[in-house]
C-alpha cells in the first residue's frame, strides 16, 4: 500500500504518549522488524522472548525511519525522527496496526475463540457455517487463514498485529461481514490483539499446556482471561460452564455473559443421546440434531458453535439444521477405515487433556469392541512437563502402546521418547513400544492391528511435515496411513 498516513492517525487512541521533536510529518508504512524499515517509515520497538526492539534503534533511525515508538528514549535523538515515548510499545504496536489499516476489526462481526483444545474446530465450524448463510466470511486459524473462500497460509495460531489487521483489511475489502479467530495464550500475553474489537469471545476449556512459555498454570490461565477482561460492554461473553474454570474468564469482563453445558443448567445445554463413529445423535436446547462428529469434546464445541451463532442474531432452528450438514475439520479427529476392517484415526491432540478426550471418545463409541492401540510422541523445546503425563493418558486408554518422534525440533527424538517412557509404571511398559521412525511406528500399529481394532495416531493431525533441527520434511499421518493401507 502506498497511502501515506498522518503520525497522529497512527496514534490515534494511544494513551500516556509523549512526543519527542515533530508529529507533524508523513508516514509511508510501519513495522516492528527494524530489518524491513524504509525511508519514511515508522518503527515500533517492542520487547520480545529473543530480542529486545530497543537495541534496533538506530539501525532503524540509519535506514530512514522517520518516527520510532517506544518505550525508553535512546541516548541520542536525531533532529530528523519523531520519538513518540509510550508504556507498553507491545501495546501499542497493535493500536498502530490497526490504525494503519483504517481499524479493519471494527467493520467486521470479529469473534475470538480461546482455551486449551477445541479453538480451530470452533472458529472453523463457525466460517462454514455461516458462509452457508450466505455471508462472506473470514477466519484466522492454526490450519489456514481465509479471506472468503480465499486461503492465506497459517504461520502462528494468531499472527503478529501488523499481518493480522493486514488480513482483516483483505476481508472487509472482499465484503466480510463476520471473521472467526482463534486467540491464543501467547497472542493475548505479547498483545497481539490490542487495538481489535471483538464482538464476542469464547471459552472452551485449559488444561495444562504452553508452559514452557507461561512457566505456571496460574500465568496460563490469567492471559487466557485477560482476553475477557478486555472485552467491551457490548460484545457478548461465552463460556464453558462444565469446565472448572469456565466461570473465572467472566468475573471481571463488561461483555454480556452467556454459558454452554452438557451436565448444568446454561443458556445453551446439550446433551449426548447416542454415540456412533458415523456422528452422535445430540440434543441441544430440548431439540434432536444428528451430527457427523463423534465424543464429547466434540459435543462441547458444536455447544459454542451454536451459542455462537445464535448471541449474533441467527435463529435456532436454522442454525441446528446447518449444524446436522458440518464436517469434521482436517486433521481433528479423521477417520481412515482399512480394507482389513478396522479403523485409524488421525487427531491433533497434543496434550494429555486433548489425548485423554480423544482416547475416551473412542471408547464410547467401541463399546468394548476390539482393541485400541495408540501412536503417540511429543514436540521438542516445548513443555516438558507435559510428555510424562501424556504417556500416561495414552496408557491408561491403550491395549497397545506405541510412543514415536513427533517435531523434534532441536532435541533428539529418543530423548523426548524417554522423558515419555519414565512417566509409565511397570504394568504400563508391558505394553509400550518405542519406536523413533514414526513411519515404522505407524506401520507397526497397522500390522498388529485386526478386525474392529482402532489405531490412534495422535498429535500432529492437519501437520504436514516433520520439524528436525530447524528444517521442516514433508510428512502427513494420513498420506502414511493411506499408503500402508493400500501396500
């Protein structure tokens, strides 16, 4: 874009700023990545996990910046640059994101869906079910970001402000109405979302996750409830009432408050009436919808759906007619029936929660028929707290279990299998295998497999690549699964 914009436009709604030389001039466009500066722009100095924005100063100042935001004043000033000193250059950089793109957020039905599990299912059911209204839609997700029926590849759960309001520019310049966001923990703690305005926000569930970043589970949950904090009078709050901290997101949010259940009374109930691998049969505010998706975790996400879509305006009936028409996303919870006649299934779960829900949803559908064996690892530099705990779960809910290499990243995948490995007890490890190639671990689990068997191949779902030392390699479970399947 080459429309120039104003220093105070781009300021605009910044609080406790102080100006240091002239505001008066023009800006050609802004960043925080004094890499990509060029002469005339704006640069904004923010505090990161690996870098600290203020050490690019007058890297940036000597490419041309004509105004630097942030947070501490350097030592020199240069006569040429408009200084602008803020609290919170994070902060800011997200009220500046949006003001360079004419606050794109505010234009749309802009709703953000938050909590452990269930976020890209939610806001992806959401995109198509309100496309199939009829209405133009965006959505930003860990799978893909879509302007419409465009796609836009998916780098972070929820991108920086700059991306983020560049996309939202996108939507509302095809004619969206509605957008759908997952938020994530992360994005609310760096302030990725400062400066949007949402017209609504769920909560589905936390469980322990991201601690590697967070450090404890009282951080996690405090970023995840800063989202509703931040919420204004008039959006609409809604919350997962039969998770224990479900009612904890609302006790300090302006929004208008709203509940979803399977097992209280909410202000949308669900209830489970039959379970099968085809869908359930779900009964939601008194009336009977089948579904083509199966467990509870699912049933509690078709809840926020459909609360969702009613606290925006559409009515009941025509939303649980839609509802029955859903398809599951990529990679969440996707069958593959073998020849052989038993099943795998492919699941993003990558937490013990996520594992536990996925594991006793097949359960609930087996019924005691066949066995379930599990394929399973953990990512590398990522809590690893975590990998005991998950080794457990998938133990627990597993005739067989088989713990393999998921993303690596820069650790070796035996090791991360071994911190797994030391969270089974004796009984456990009788029947726990290891194996490092996750293809041969995949292999192994279809060649064990018989009749009525289930294999659950869990953690990377939608991912189609295996990240090793800081290079992604090509590699699908279900491209895997099919090609053993026809072998």
């Amino acid at each position: 874009m080459n429309t120039k914009l104003t220093i105070q436009t781009l300021l605009n709604n910044i609080k406790n700023k102080s100006i240091h030389g002239s505001d008066a001039g023009e800006i050609v466009d802004v960043h925080s990545d004094s890499r990509k500066i060029q002469p005339g722009w704006m640069f904004i100095a923010v505090r990161g996990t690996q870098s600290d924005g203020h050490d690019y100063i007058a890297s940036a100042v000597e490419k041309g910046a004509a105004a630097v935001v942030c947070e501490t004043l350097p030592d020199m000033l240069s006569d040429a640059v408009c200084y602008i000193k803020v609290d919170d250059s994070a902060e800011a950089l997200g009220i500046i994101a949006s003001n360079r793109f004419g606050n794109p957020s505010a234009k749309l039905k802009l709703v953000g869906v938050t909590g452990t599990n269930g976020k890209t299912t939610t806001v992806t059911l959401l995109y198509h079910l309100f496309r199939q209204f009829g209405h133009k839609v965006g959505l930003l997700s860990t799978v893909c970001n879509y302007v419409d029926d465009k796609p836009f590849e998916a780098t972070h759960t929820t991108p920086d402000p700059i991306a983020l309001n560049e996309l939202m520019k996108k939507m509302t310049d095809a004619g969206c109405e509605y957008a759908f966001m997952e938020v994530s923990s992360h994005a609310v703690d760096q302030k990725r979302i400062a400066g949007l305005k949402f017209a609504g926000a769920v909560f589905s569930n936390i469980t322990r996750d991201h601690l590697d970043y967070h450090k404890t589970f009282e951080v996690y949950l405090k970023a995840k409830k800063a989202f509703f904090d931040r919420l204004p009078r008039e959006a609409f709050a809604l919350t997962n009432l039969d998770d224990k901290n479900g009612l904890v997101m609302l006790q300090n949010s302006k929004a208008q408050k709203y509940t979803y259940s399977l097992h209280t009374l909410a202000d949308f109930k669900g209830r489970i009436l039959e379970n099968h691998f085809e869908g359930m049969l779900l009964e939601i505010n008194k009336r009977e919808v089948a579904v083509h998706f199966i467990g509870k975790f699912n049933a509690y996400n078709l809840l926020a759906v459909f609360g969702t879509a009613c606290l925006l305006g559409k009515n009941e009936e025509e939303v649980l007619v839609r509802l029955s028409t859903l398809k599951p996303v990529a990679g969440r919870f996707e069958p593959i029936r073998s020849p052989q006649g038993f099943t795998a299934i492919v699941d993003y779960a990558h937490t013990p929660d996520a594992l536990t829900n996925v594991l006793t949803g097949i359960h609930q559908v087996m019924d005691g028929k066949g066995k379930l064996i599990t394929v399973v690892g953990a990512g590398g530099n990522r809590d690893k707290g975590k990998r005991p705990l998950m080794a457990q779960e998938a133990a627990k809910y597993s005739d067989t279990l088989i713990l393999t290499s998921d993303n690596p990243r820069f650790e070796e995948p035996e090791a991360i299998i071994a911190d797994m490995y030391d969270g089974l007890d004796t009984v456990q490890r009788k029947k726990t295998l290891t194996i490092t190639d996750r293809k041969e671990a995949i292999k192994t689990a279809v060649m064990l497999a018989r009749k009525d068997d289930i294999i659950l191949i869990a953690g990377k779902g939608h991912e189609n690549y295996q990240e090793v030392k800081g290079v992604k390699h090509h590699f699908d479970d279900k491209e895997v699964v099919k090609a053993i399947f026809e072998s």
